[in-house]
C-alpha cells in the first residue's frame, strides 16, 4: 500500500510502500504449502513434511521467491495509486528484508514523465521557404533513369570502365589461403566501389581468359576486422566479359518508363522532383516547429530518458559510418556531442503527446495500413514484408505508430502556423 510521496525535483518522486504482514504471511504458506506436496524429503511422507524442516532447507529461497512477487506487485498498485507514469525500472533505495510477523516497508525513486506546463503552441510564424527545379536537375534524373536500364552484353573486347568482368579470386594473407575473401563467378563492375581502386586497375585491358595478379592494401581502421590492417593478395581469373549498353532517349524509352514520350517522361520527373523537394520543405517547417516549441516551454527532462535517446543517437551513428566504411569514434566522445540532441528529442516527445492528448489526435489502423502501403511501394516490398521487417528491426509496429502520431500533430500545428512571405517577394 501507498504510505507516502516525495517530491525529490520535477521528475523525480520517492514513493513509500507497505505491505500488510497478513499478505507476506499468505504468500509464504502459499509457497510452503507446494513445496510440502512437491518434495520427497527421506523419513517423511509427501505432503507431511514439517514446516521447521522445509524452512531450513529452502527458507532463504522462499524468501527471495515471496519477494519477487510481492515487491512489484505492490509497487505497481503503488505507482497506480499514486497517478504516476514512470519511465525507468524503479531503483530500490535499500534492499528490503522480511521479519517474521511484521509489515515490510520499502521505499523507490522513480523518474516520471513531466508536465510541460501550459501548452503555447498558437501564433508561430514561420518564414517561407521556396524551391525550384532547374533543367540540370531533370536530365541528371533521366540519366539516372538511363543508367539503371543498362544491359550487359558479352563481348570479347578488353574491359573498360563500366565494362563487367565474371570473375574467380582467390584470395591469401601471408601465403594463406582465405575462404572468406575467396569468390566464384563473381559479377565486378569495372570502377564500381566495391573493391579498391587497385582491383579495377588491374583488370582494364583485359580479356577473357586472362589472369592477373593484384595486391590490396586495407587501413588498420577498415571496419571489416578480416582486412583491417592487412595486404591480401588476390588471383584473379576472368571467366566472362560484358559491356554495357544504354539504351537511347527517345519516345521507346519513355513508353518503357510509362510515357507516351520523351516530353512527357520530362514533365514526370520534375514534378517528381518539385514534390520531393516541397516535401523536404515541409520536414524543414516541421523542424522549425519543434524549435519553436522548445524555446517556449522551460521544464526538466528525466535523465533515464535523456540517456537512452543519447544511447540510440549513438547506435544511428554507428550504423552510418559503418556503411560509409568510416571510423567509429569512442562511445564517449559520441555521448558529449549527443548530450544536447537527446534532450531536445526527449522534450520534443513529450510536447507533441501532451498537444496530441489535448487536441485528441489519434493515429487509426487506417492510418497505420496507409503507411505501412507507401513504405513498401516505395521499396518494392509487400506491406506484409514491411510489417515484418519493423517486427524484426523494432520488436513491434510501436515505433511506426509513434513517428506517425508526431507527425499528425506537427502537421495540425503547421496548419495552424502562418507561413511569412520575404517583402519584396
């Protein structure tokens, strides 16, 4: 039972528990009474057991079973009674002992989501921003487009940047052999980064059915820890060679692109183009908003909550460089440079719940199947395969449904936002 609640600062309270000697006493029969009808003790016959002799066989096991029942059921009851709303495991200030016959008081602190106090969210002026998509930018899209419908051909003329090479490497470090690095009909694209700059250097000029020889030279600070630091010698076979083909800008293009033809697949890509960017302008204004936000609410943030965001900040981190084929930097210096981040994060969350639970904005299954929808198109997936890739990658569609949920209310707050045009514009 809740006996007491102090206030130790804004999100932190220290909460008081008691639990009725009566309701150890239960739990402690409870658990005696199945050990009487599960135990074979020599000299006693099952379910006759003195309680004396159990005691002194298990009784420091029982106590720490009563405890890890009775403990966090009472606290819940406790955090539930109080109106709390945690948002770290409860830290037990002292380890609570049981005396036979009397009441067990504990006490926890807990850190709890704050109030951001009065919500100001109304008159936020924001300075327009404007785009515009230049010709260069259209044809660098169409010739991206181009690109990716390239086809390889066979041939039998020595290889060229871009060309493709079918090749087997066999790969050594120091005169062994090393299956990891060692590849078979392996498709390598002539200047592609998927190797270094020596391995392509090496097969320009080439023909099929020649070999050559290659040594690579990999920084100690390389994340693959196989190559990290080492010269591997590779022995490469070209069994095959392809050039590519582009296939020509005309009207057959784009009806394969799903225009009748060239002019319109152009008029596709920039409004493609002016849409994305009108996007990212729309994520700028969202942007603008949670710093307005910020600076108008002055509240403490619970430090468990700073931390964690502070924790994932860092594992984004990691994540990126280690795809760029970067060096990770120390935890530690990641932790300085986050500190301010995660902070404006975490008060970034809690504003935008407290206005979504004041304006009662809610995210819908609809809602939620509409995104999922647009993910997988965008990624040419099934939206089951987007679900599941959020149940292995989040452990739930939680996270989904959080980030939609802060965008709805970012958009209800940009639509009440006044949007302020340059003078002279």
């Amino acid at each position: 039972m809740l006996e007491k609640v102090e206030e130790i600062s804004p999100v932190t309270r220290k909460l008081t528990i008691n639990i009725p000697a009566d309701v150890i006493k239960s739990e402690f029969d409870t658990v005696y009474n199945n050990l009487r009808a599960t135990t074979n003790i020599p000299g006693f016959r099952p379910g006759k057991v003195p309680q004396a002799i159990l005691i002194k066989r298990f009784g420091k096991n029982v106590e720490a079973q009563v405890l890890e029942k009775i403990i966090p059921e009472f606290y819940m009851k406790a955090v539930k009674e109080a109106k709390l709303e945690p948002v770290n495991y409860p830290d037990i200030n002292e380890q609570p002992e049981l005396k036979p016959g009397e009441p067990l008081l504990f006490t926890v602190t807990i850190e709890i989501k704050p109030e951001p106090g009065d919500l100001n969210y109304e008159g936020i002026v924001l300075k327009e921003k404007t785009h515009s998509v230049e010709d260069d930018e259209v044809e660098k899209s169409i010739k991206f487009l181009q690109e990716s419908k390239a086809l390889y051909s066979v041939t039998e003329d020595e290889l060229k940047e871009e060309d493709m090479a079918i090749v087997d490497s066999e790969a050594s470090i120091n005169g062994e052999a090393k299956e990891e690095l060692t590849y078979k009909e392996f498709p390598f694209v002539i200047g592609s980064d998927s190797m270094p700059k020596e391995f392509s250097d090496a097969l320009v000029g080439r023909k099929k059915g020649e070999s050559v020889e290659v040594t690579l030279k990999f920084e100690d600070d390389n994340p693959n820890k196989t190559v990290a630091g080492q010269e591997i010698l590779c022995k490469v076979s070209i069994t095959e060679t392809k050039k590519k083909n582009i296939p020509p800008l005309d009207d057959e293009f784009a009806k394969e692109a799903g225009c009748d033809n060239m002019d319109e697949l152009r008029k596709n890509v920039r409004d493609k183009i002016s849409e994305k960017k009108e996007d990212q302008i729309n994520l700028e204004y969202k942007k603008n908003i949670l710093d307005e936000l910020i600076k108008r609410h002055d509240f403490d943030v619970p430090a468990s909550m700073v931390q964690g965001e502070i924790e994932s900040l860092i594992d984004q981190e990691k994540q990126n460089v280690m795809r760029k084929g970067e060096k990770v930097r120390p935890d530690d210096e990641l932790r300085k440079e986050f500190e301010t981040k995660a902070r404006e994060n975490v008060k970034s969350v809690i504003l935008l719940e407290a206005i979504g639970k004041k304006e009662k904005i809610e995210v819908s299954d609809d809602d939620i199947k509409k995104a999922i929808g647009e993910i997988a198109a965008r990624n040419n997936l099934k939206p089951e395969e987007v679900t599941k890739l959020y149940a292995v990658r989040e452990g739930s569609m939680d996270a989904l449904k959080s980030r939609l949920f802060a965008d709805k209310v970012l958009e209800f707050i940009l639509e009440k936002t006044t949007i302020q045009k340059e003078s002279g514009v």
